[in-house]
C-alpha cells in the first residue's frame, strides 16, 4: 500500500558485484542421505566509496517486487525494504526473493496505520505480529523499524526499541508516493549526503525505471548503497563480508545417529551477517515434523534461535532443532567470537 504523505524504505547498494556463491558442502550422506546444504554469500566488494547512503522500499512485499528485485540487482543495489507486516503474510516467497535478493528488510507496521493513535500495548501487538511474519517469511528478525507516514512519539520509539528495533525515518523524500516523474524522482535522490537514508516505495514504476539514473549521479559523487545501521540508524559501509571460501575446519566427531523416520533436505542460507555475528536461515524440505542436527565450528556460538526447540550435546556445538508448529524454517544468530569464516554444517535432517 502506497502511504499517503509518505514512508518508507530505503536502499542501499553494494558498488562491487555480489556475487553469489554456491556451495554444494559435501553432502556427507549420513546414512540417511539428502542433505543438502547451499550457501549464499553476497560480498560487498571493494570498490571506492567517499561514502554511502541508504536506500529504503516501504509498503512491499507487492505485486511487482520481483521487478524492482530485478532493477535492483541489475544495478548491484542493495537496499533496505520496510515491509508490511499484513503483505508479508499474503506473500512470503517475495519476502524470501528479498533476503534472497542480498536486501535487509525492517518492520513497517502490521497494516500501514496511524500508530501513534493507539496505546503502548496496541503498538506492541502490531510490531509483534510484523516481526513474526517477517521471521516466518525470511529467518530474519528484523533491527529497523520505520513508522508508516513517518508518524511517531516516544511510547511508539519505546515500543521499537523494546522489540530490538531502531527506529528509522528519513532524510531525503523521493515524492515517489505523490507522483513525482522519473526525472524528479532522480533529482531527489541527487541531494543525499553521505549517510543519509532516501524513502522510496516498492509498486511505483517511475521508481523503478529511476534507478539506473540514481545510481549513475551516486557512483559520480564516489557514493555507495550501504546498510542502515542498527545502532546509528545512519546509512554504513556493509559489514561482515561473508566467506568466499567453504569453512577450513570441518567439524569433528560423529555424526549424531538420527532417529528413526524418513528424511528430509534441509537448506542453509547466511541471510545477515555482521562485524560479530550472524543468522542462519534453515529452510526443510519433505516433512513438518522434522529434526535437523546442526553442528558449529568453535569458539562460534549460537545466541538466540527462532521458530524450532533447540536442543545441545554436551560440547555445546551441536545443537538438535525440532520443529515446534511455526513452519518449515528455522534460524539462528550464532556469535563468531573471533572465527569469522565458519559456518554451521547441517548433520542430518529427518521426519517422524
Ligand atoms: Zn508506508
């Protein structure tokens, strides 16, 4: 849904290719087989930037996110997409092509109303239940919040930060809500300073046929797409260049016997990745009722996990997760403590 007076994201685009790299990590057959772990890694790759600004998407995912994904992608942007909780619901595979996509995605309210007419506990039940389809849709629980029409107070800030969320609004109104033509929309954007963040919103064609002229005046002031930090809320360098290269050190010991029952795939995606951390989203194929063995690469750790019951051998690296009712994708925040280029390994995945 289009807002009214306006809201909405911002992207941030990576100057250098992603690229994106597949690997096939050794399918160790456990004696149960089908285990297929693919990798994808988004570098941002080093090309010169005097600076880097934030592009932001509001009111997605849409009918027509998958062209803007494709804009984007053809013009190495990546950028941040403040979705609606309620369109995340109708659509989770265009959330999923979004992280997918090498997008950081923020909470943009359940259903685009006016937040700051409702009470404390209103407001909580809202961004909740936005987070919840979000992680549901992508693995991602999302650290930006932006307020539809920019409408905000302090309880609505208190409530986002409680949540984990920064609140972000804007620096630059791309007046693309209010039909403002290509060439208008261009020369919006062309006012942004380094760290500043520009709405914009997914399911406006000038939008996207503005993209290639924003990103041409961007990359002759020496400015890059960046991320929105959680922290600052001011447009980033983005950080954690994930691995290029399989993780060096295998893990050791022996794979844990799976239960009895039928097999299932199950596939990792690295959808954030941090200076410190970062998520792994697990997406199981061929059954509901599964159980996935996940083995970690010490010293890293595994600090939060979402929609699954985890469950952990005695050395603390090898966690069990079972499905608990929320679907057939999981995730996990796993802390790199100093090991920046290992992943987890999935061990087996089994039904029943
Ligand atoms: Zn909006």
């Amino acid at each position: 849904m289009i807002s009214s007076t306006g809201d909405s994201g911002h992207p941030s685009r990576s100057r250098a290719s992603r690229l994106t790299v597949r690997l096939a990590v050794l399918a160790t057959t456990v004696a149960l087989g089908a285990v297929g772990v693919a990798v994808s890694a988004t570098p941002s790759s080093a090309a010169a930037c005097n600076g880097y600004v934030g592009l932001t998407f509001d009111d997605g995912p849409t009918g027509s996110t998958g062209a803007l994904l494709n804009v984007l992608r053809a013009n190495n942007v990546r950028a941040t997409m403040f979705n609606v909780g309620q369109n995340v619901q109708g659509n989770p595979s265009a959330a999923r092509a979004q992280v997918d996509a090498g997008m950081w995605i923020g909470n943009h309210s359940w259903n685009h109303a006016h937040m700051t007419s409702m009470g404390q506990s209103q407001m909580q039940s809202d961004l909740s239940q936005t987070n919840s389809a979000i992680q549901s849709a992508t693995g991602v629980r999302p650290q930006l919040f932006r307020p539809p029409y920019g409408e905000t107070n302090s309880t609505l800030q208190s409530v986002a930060s409680s949540l984990g969320m920064r609140q972000v609004i804007w620096d630059v109104d791309s007046q693309d809500w209010n039909g403002a033509s290509v060439s208008q929309i261009v020369a919006n954007a062309g006012r942004l300073q380094n760290g500043q963040v520009i709405l914009m919103h997914d399911g406006i064609q000038n939008t996207r046929d503005a993209i290639p002229q924003i990103m041409a005046n961007l990359n002759s002031r020496g400015l890059c797409p960046g991320m929105i930090s959680p922290s600052t809320g001011r447009a980033v360098a983005p950080d954690g260049t994930p691995p290029t290269n399989p993780p060096t050190t295998p893990p050791t010991g022996t794979p844990t016997t799976p239960p009895a029952g039928g097999t299932c795939t199950a596939t990792a995606t690295y959808p954030n990745v941090w200076g410190d951390r970062y998520n792994t989203s697990v997406t199981v194929q061929g059954g509901s009722n599964w159980t996935v063995v996940v083995a970690l690469t010490a010293p890293q750790k595994v600090n939060t996990t979402w929609n699954g019951t985890p469950s952990w051998d005695s050395s603390g690296y090898v966690m069990t997760m079972r499905s608990n009712g929320s679907g057939n994708t999981f995730g996990f925040t796993t802390m790199m403590n100093g090991n920046s280029g290992a992943r987890p390994q999935i061990r087996s995945c089994t039904t029943g």
